[in-house]
C-alpha cells in the first residue's frame, strides 16, 4: 500500500502535459513583414533586411498588405504566409478574396454594418420568404420584370409618372373610388363590342 502511494506522489502531472507549441517553435516558422503585395505575389522582410517571395497560404483568409506582420513558414522549397497577425493602421479595409468559388454555409448569417455595397455582375436570390425593411427605398434599372401569381401594392399614397406608354392589359379590370375620380386627356377614346352604361344620378356631358 505504501509503495502505491510513492509511486502516485511520485508523479507529476505537470511533467507529462503536453508541450506549448509556439511561432518560433514550428519548423522554418518566423515572424516577417511584407514588403510589397501585387496580384498574389507577396514579397516579405525580415526585421535584418532580407527579402523573399512568399505565397499566401489558402488557410489564411485575410489578403495581406504591405506593412502586415505576418507569420511564414518554408515548405516544399516555398515560403507561405499562414496568417496576418498584426496591421499598422487598424482602420484599414480587410480583404478576402479568392480565385474559386466562396461558399457559406450556416443556420443564420448576420451581416451588420453602416453601409453595405453588393456590386455584381449578376445576383440569385432563392428562397421561401423574402422580407425587407426600409425608411426609405429606391430601385433603379434599365429594364425592371415582375413575374407573380399575386401582387398586392398597399400605400397611403401611389404617385406613377410614365414619360412613354402606359399599357394594361387584363381579364377584368375593376376601379373603385372612395371620393373623387378625375381624367384628364388630349383625346379620349372608349371603345365596347357590346354595351357602354352610365349609371348616375346626374349626367352632364358637354
């Protein structure tokens, strides 16, 4: 029972714990500055002044700048940027870019900003509901479609300013006009196969 015992005091957690791996610990890891960045290819310092051509790592998302400090390491005959680890002006943009496809996958995502700028050449939305929610709201296209089963418009008021042609065409068309009801044209034309009515309790033509 007593050697039992020795032998648990004996041992020592500490000692056995896995070791802290550090940058400077990692094989052909170090600690550098890039110099200059131009379409991918990033050339990095050393705080001695030497200067090497580097690739950025597809594990490192942010694109690099020139000033980055970056963490590097030598494989396969090349230097790769594992990751930007600090940028001297802090308010400077943070860029993801990539050759390929980008996807995101996730139960929700929540994008939060002063002011957000989508510019595409050409933009899908798929989905089961579509909600937006704007103090104020404003399209503007060359050619604008809308192809539905059901559309309603509801506003408290509708103002339509067309400088060409204003065409409708329906199976029924059907006005209702709580109070007052003005036309106003050049040259009006109605045209019926059948029947015209007007229903009123006074008519004034002329």
């Amino acid at each position: 029972m007593n050697e039992d015992m020795s032998a648990t005091e004996a041992w020592d957690p500490a000692a056995h714990a896995a070791p802290v791996v550090t940058a400077e610990a990692l094989p052909q890891s170090r600690v550098l500055t890039v110099e200059t960045c131009d379409g991918g290819c990033l050339e990095v310092c050393s705080g001695k002044g030497e200067t090497m051509a580097a690739r950025q790592a597809v594990s490192c998302l942010v694109t690099p700048v020139a000033g980055d400090r970056v963490l590097t390491t030598f494989a396969d005959g090349h230097h790769y940027v594992l990751a930007v680890l600090d940028r001297p002006q802090a308010d400077a943009p943070v860029s993801i870019e990539t050759l390929g496809d980008l996807v995101l996958s996730a139960r929700r995502i929540s994008i939060k900003a002063g002011v957000f700028d989508l510019v595409a050449e050409a933009a899908t939305l798929v989905g089961h509901v579509f909600n937006s929610l704007f103090r104020t709201s404003k399209r503007v296209a060359g050619t604008d479609e809308t192809i539905a089963q059901s559309t309603t418009v509801s506003a408290h008021e509708r103002v339509s300013i067309i400088a060409g042609s204003d065409v409708h065409k329906a199976g029924v068309f059907s006005q209702t006009i709580e109070s007052a009801m003005a036309q106003s044209a050049h040259t009006a034309v109605v045209t019926a196969k059948t029947d015209i009515r007007l229903n009123a309790e006074r008519i004034n033509v002329g």
